[in-house]
C-alpha cells in the first residue's frame, strides 16, 4: 500500500520522450492519473493513448517550460480539467552543445538555463504554490543529474543548470520543512541512459568506450529508475526530503 499511488494527480514535464514518457507509464501502472506535458504534443497523445489502452488514467498539456506564459496557461487547464497536481516530476530538459569552454555560446547558455533551470524552478514554484492553497500534501522530483553533484566537461551549461536544479531541490525542501509545509522535494540524479538527448554520444565510439569504463560499465536501463522514481514519490519515501539520488551504477570516472 505504502508504494500505491491510487487516486493521486502527477504531472510529469518532458513527457514526450525518454525518461518523461518512461515515467508516465510507470506513475500510471502504479494508480496515479498523469498529466502529460511537453511542446510536442502529437508525441504526447501517442504516450497517452498507449497509457489509456493498458487500463490507466492520461491527459496531455502542451507547456514550454521555458515560457512563464506557457506553464502559466498549462497549469490553468490542469486546475480546470483533472484537479491539484499532487507529485510533479521535474523533468523537461535539453543538452546544449557538447564543446569546450572557450567555444560555449552566449545562445547556448541561455537556452540550456532557460529550460532546464529557470523552467525547472518555475514550474516547481507553480505547482507548490498550488497545493500550499488548495492546503494538501505532495511530493516534488527534480531530475539532476550526476553532472549536478560531480565535475563533468564539455558541456559547461548544462552541468551548472543541473547543479542549480541539485540546489533548488535543497532549498525548496529546507524552506517547505521550516514552514511546515507538506510538500516534500527531491531529486534523481542519473548517469547514462540512452535516449533522444544524449543517444549521439552514448552511441558513438567515444561514448561506448566512456561507458565502458564508468564501474558499472554499461549505459543504466530506464526500468533501474522505476525504484529510485516510486520511492521519492510514494509514501513508501515518507521521511525523504532534500534528498539528491544518484542513480548511475556506481562513481562514474572521467
Ligand atoms: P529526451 O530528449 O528524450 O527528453 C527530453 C524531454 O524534455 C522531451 O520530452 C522534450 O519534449 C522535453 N523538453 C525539452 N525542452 C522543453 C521545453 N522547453 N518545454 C517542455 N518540455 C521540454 O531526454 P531524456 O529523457 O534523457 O531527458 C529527461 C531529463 O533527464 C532531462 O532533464 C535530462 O537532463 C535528464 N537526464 C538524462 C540522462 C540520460 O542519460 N538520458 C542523464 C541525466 C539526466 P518536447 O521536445 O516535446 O518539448
């Protein structure tokens, strides 16, 4: 029962593909009616359709995190057609370009910022101030990822947005915690998974041979973030709070 996730509203950002859409299927298996969202919305449908066929509760919302006006409009249909999301999975993200230091671009910092951090706080803004006024208890997930706890190169951006997101997952919980706020916030922090954002690297030479040398050796499958996911969300994870999870077979080496 502690693992059940029955009558529960979740809403998963970045729903469209990868990790996101992976996600939503297992919140759905689990009891939970999810709210879909990403800009690709026919790749949304396509995810909710298959959650509908195997017996679950889907809903998808077209949302740009990197847009206020966009989460803002999304979050209202949200309120008008399902309720007050319960568990938000804070998972919208993108990679920006893999180059060195001296080559990262102004474009690319803001775009990479704009969406995996600043998107990431907004939408963890909306959803706890929605449920601090509807008065209920929920549980946030950020998705960090190792390069948020760990040195990482290449892609400068992209590891310091996903440090904030580390940070932003501490502050809102120590703050939420102070104020006695039911609202508990934590973070996954994966290491290699092959999907749409980093399938070019993972699959090349260079990639494989990184991989290979990680301790576990080998790229993680998305079922091995089922656990760690349905633990920060489930009663079963009751007293976590501010926790960052790595969830990457083992200290990746550089
Ligand atoms: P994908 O590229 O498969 O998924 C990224 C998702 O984010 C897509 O659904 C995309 O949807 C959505 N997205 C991108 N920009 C926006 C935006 N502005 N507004 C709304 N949605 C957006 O990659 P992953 O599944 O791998 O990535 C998911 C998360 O996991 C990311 O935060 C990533 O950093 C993190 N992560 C992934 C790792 C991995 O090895 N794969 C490792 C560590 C962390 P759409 O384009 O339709 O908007």
């Amino acid at each position: 029962v502690a693992w059940s996730l029955d009558g529960k509203i979740a809403l998963v950002t970045g729903a469209s593909s990868g990790i996101g859409s992976h996600f939503s299927r297992v919140l759905a298996r689990h009891g939970a009616a999810v709210v879909l969202a990403a800009r690709r919305v026919d790749k949304l449908n396509d995810v909710v359709n298959s959650i509908i066929r195997e017996g679950g509760k889907a809903f998808a919302v077209e949302m740009d995190v990197s847009s206020s006006e966009s989460v803002d409009a999304a979050f209202a249909i949200i309120a008008n057609q399902v309720g007050v999301v319960d568990i938000l999975i804070n998972n919208a993200g993108v990679s920006g370009d893999a180059v060195q230091l001296s080559d990262v671009s102004l474009d690319d910092w803001d775009f990479v910022m704009n969406t995996n951090l600043r998107g990431a706080w907004i939408v963890a803004k909306e959803a706890s101030r929605r449920l601090v006024d509807a008065g209920k208890s929920g549980s946030i997930v950020n998705i960090s990822s190792i390069y948020g706890l760990r040195e990482g190169v290449f892609k400068l951006p992209y590891n310091i947005s996903k440090a904030g997101v580390a940070q932003l997952t501490k502050t809102m919980a120590a703050e939420f915690s102070k104020s006695k706020r039911a609202i508990r916030v934590n973070a996954l922090c994966p290491g290699f998974f092959d999907t749409e954002l980093n399938s070019e690297f993972v699959n090349s030479d260079y990639g494989k041979k990184y991989i290979s040398k990680t301790p576990a050796g080998r790229l993680g499958k998305l079922k091995e973030l089922d656990g760690p996911l349905l633990l920060l969300v489930s009663e079963a994870g009751s007293f976590l709070n501010g926790v960052l999870l790595p969830v990457d077979g083992g200290h990746v080496i550089q």
